[in-house]
C-alpha cells in the first residue's frame, strides 16, 4: 500500500527527459517528494526517439499514460527489411506475439508527447517540481543525503536530498561526477534522421509503418508517425555535421528514394553521434544512473527510450521501498545487477546485430542476410523469438526475474 513519507525523503532528479519524468512521477505518486532540475528554459520539443515496444506501453499504462499516448501515435503490427531496387522483402509480423502482449505492434510515436504528457501529470502531483534553467554544477554526498548546486536565472541555489538520480543524458553530468568507468564504444557512421510531412506511402508500393531499406545507394529507414515519416540514414564517412545538415545533400539523398516528393518540406532534422557504451555501476552511495546517463546503444530497433523507461520503473520501485524503510543498499546494488544485466546483454547484443545488419555494404551478403530472415519468419518458432527480443520483451522480463 502507497503511504505518504516525510520529506527528508525528497528524491531529486537531474533531467526532464522521458526518463526523468517518468521516475519522479512514479515517486511523487507514492508521495515520495521530488524535484526535477532541468537544463533547458523548457520541456524539450524534438521528437528523438519515436518507438514505443509493448513492455514499455504495458508498464507506462500503470500510470494512465498510455491510452493518452496511442491518440497521438500510429501502431504498426507489420514492419520490413527490403531492398530497394527490387522490392523484396521480409515483413515481421507482431501477430504472431498477440498472446505475449495486449500490445502486439511497434508504436510510432514522437517521444516528446510522453515527455508532455508525464511532465503534464507531475504537475498535477506536484506542482513546480520541474526546475527549469538548472544548470547542476556541483554534487555531494554523505551518509545522510546529496547535496545539490546549480545555476539558477544567474544565482546559484542549494537543493538537499536523500537520493539523486542522474537522467540527464549520454553527456551526463551525474555521471561524471561520480567518476565511474563509461566503457564501450563509438560506431564510425554517424546517424542522420529528418521528420516530412510526404505522404510516402501514396508513392512507395508495399511500404509499412517500420522499413529498413538496403539500397544501392546506401540503407535507409522510413517510420511513419502521425504527423510525420521520419527518414533516417548514414551520411559519407568523414562528412561533417554541416555537410550533412545541408539542405542540397539532404534533399538529392531523399530525392533518390522517391523522386515525387522533391523538394521535400523538412520539419526535423538531426545528426546522431552513435554509441554502445555502459556504466561500471548504476549506483554510487546515494547516487544512481539511469537512461542514456547510464547506458547507450545503436538506435537500430528503437531500444534506447524504452530501455530507459524500463530504468525508469525499476529505480522507482525501489526507491519508494526505500522511503518506506527498506534497506537501500542491497536494493540499489539489485537495481544496478537487473538494469545493467538488461543493457549488456539484451539492449546492448540485439540492437548492435540489428545496427550491422541493417548497414551491410555488401550486395550479396544483403540477399544472404534477406534470405535468412525470410526462412526465420517462415519458421513460427524462431518468428515468435525473434519479435520477442527486438519488441524487449524477454530482456524486460529477464531483468524483472533476474536474482
């Protein structure tokens, strides 16, 4: 049963991503106080990452979030590698996983919306828990709480806590204030993703909601949202950010996957610096990481925000455990082994064979890789296991049973 707890209690949180969010919400919802500090002077506006996996629509209905979220989004129950010049394709089915989930589909949808709508209903908990132009500077902890200072409006403030979550990103702060190891690595190709409003689908025969396209001229993904198609590729090795954000590069690369729609109207665009990288440790004394602070992947199947929000539910089960009197560091390590378990061995491991894949160079190990996956999707068993790991759906439930 939820109980209130005093406020020696308070939970602050660094970061008012999804990840963020969704963990102060969680608390301030079991009366754990919270306070939210955030860098930017607003909720961020980009939409970032666009798949919702059904694990992370199943644990985000808990919070009533979910059915407000599939009004703005477009569920896609059927999604594709093809190559592109011929047509042929292997198309995954998510009805084949309907008795796994109430939720058998990708879910396309901006992933600022849940940042509006869970800043939205912490507002309504708490009211001015999100700390805008916060800018953390400083970060001590000791056996009784952390202390917190930042830069607030040209004045530097003082916050106390008990705990402080760092949801403050792949350049987190938290992180490296705690000095713990962020190994791993950085992929040579860089990500190039641009929202437009084209109606592709009345152009492109047979196009899904998902597509990952081999092509001649180099792999491309094609999402389709509500408001928009989100086009994704690799620019040239050693092409510079500008070069690549250059409205002449990108509309000719655009141009070549329908011809039709040039010059395209462009509401997005961004350059992805792509990593695999994980935290020695999630928790440091009275300090814990989550999301892109605490491990980061290749965008390759959507993993990144759902394995946050994920982050997200764990810590705070926890963390309101641990306001109610449970012992905290047994249940922080615990955190650290489920978590970390899930990115290195789930996260980290499909989303990098996913990232290899789909950017294989090679034309005939392109029809190899298409004739394999047609033959696993012909084979019910592997189908099944297959969407089972690229929908999240055994690394949350391994992580959840996990000792």
């Amino acid at each position: 049963m939820e109980r209130t707890v005093s406020d020696r209690n308070r939970v602050i949180v660094v970061g008012a991503g999804p990840v963020g969010l969704v963990t102060a919400l969680i608390l301030a919802r079991a009366g754990v106080p919270v306070t939210v500090l955030e860098q930017a002077g607003e909720l961020h506006a980009e939409p970032r990452a666009s798949t919702f996996h059904a694990p992370t629509l199943e644990l985000l209905d808990q919070l009533g979030i979910t059915a407000q979220l599939l009004d703005l989004g477009r569920q896609v129950p059927r999604w594709q590698y093809r190559i592109f010049e011929t047509g042929e394709s292997a198309v995954f089915d998510f009805g084949v996983i309907a008795d796994e989930t109430p939720y058998p589909f990708r879910f396309q949808c901006e992933q600022v919306n849940l940042v509006k709508i869970a800043a939205a209903e912490l507002e309504k908990i708490s009211p001015g828990a999100i700390v805008f132009r916060a800018n953390v500077n400083g970060m001590k902890q000791d056996k009784d709480g952390v202390t917190v200072t930042y830069g607030h409006d040209g004045r530097i403030e003082t916050l106390r806590g008990a705990w402080l979550v760092g949801a403050d990103g792949a350049a987190s702060i938290v992180r490296a204030k705690l000095d713990v190891g962020f190994d791993g690595e950085t992929y040579p190709a860089v990500s190039f993703t641009v929202g437009t409003p084209f109606a592709f689908h009345e152009h492109m025969p047979d196009l899904l909601g998902v597509n990952y396209f081999w092509s001649d001229f180099g792999p491309f993904s094609m999402f389709r949202t509500k408001l928009m198609w989100r086009v994704g590729w690799s620019p040239p090795p050693g092409a510079s950010d500008e070069e690549t954000l250059s409205d002449a590069n990108v509309q000719a690369k655009m141009a070549k996957m329908c011809p039709a729609g040039a010059p395209f109207e462009l509401h997005t665009a961004r350059v992805y610096h792509v990593h695999r990288r994980v935290a020695a440790r999630f928790n440091v004394g009275r300090v814990v990481l989550a999301g892109d602070a605490a491990h980061l992947n290749s965008p390759a199947g959507g993993f990144g925000m759902n394995g946050g929000v994920h982050d997200a539910f764990n810590l705070a089960d926890k963390m309101i455990a641990i306001a109610n009197g449970a012992d905290a560091e047994p249940l922080l390590d615990y955190y650290t082994r489920q978590r970390r378990s899930a990115a290195v061995d789930d996260i980290h491991s499909t989303s990098d064979a996913n990232y290899r894949r789909h950017r294989e160079a090679d034309p005939s190990k392109r029809r190899e890789l298409l004739t394999d996956l047609q033959a696993l999707i012909a084979d019910r068993d592997r189908h099944r296991a297959f969407l089972m790991d690229n929908a999240l759906i055994n690394s949350y439930r391994r992580s959840i049973a996990l000792a």
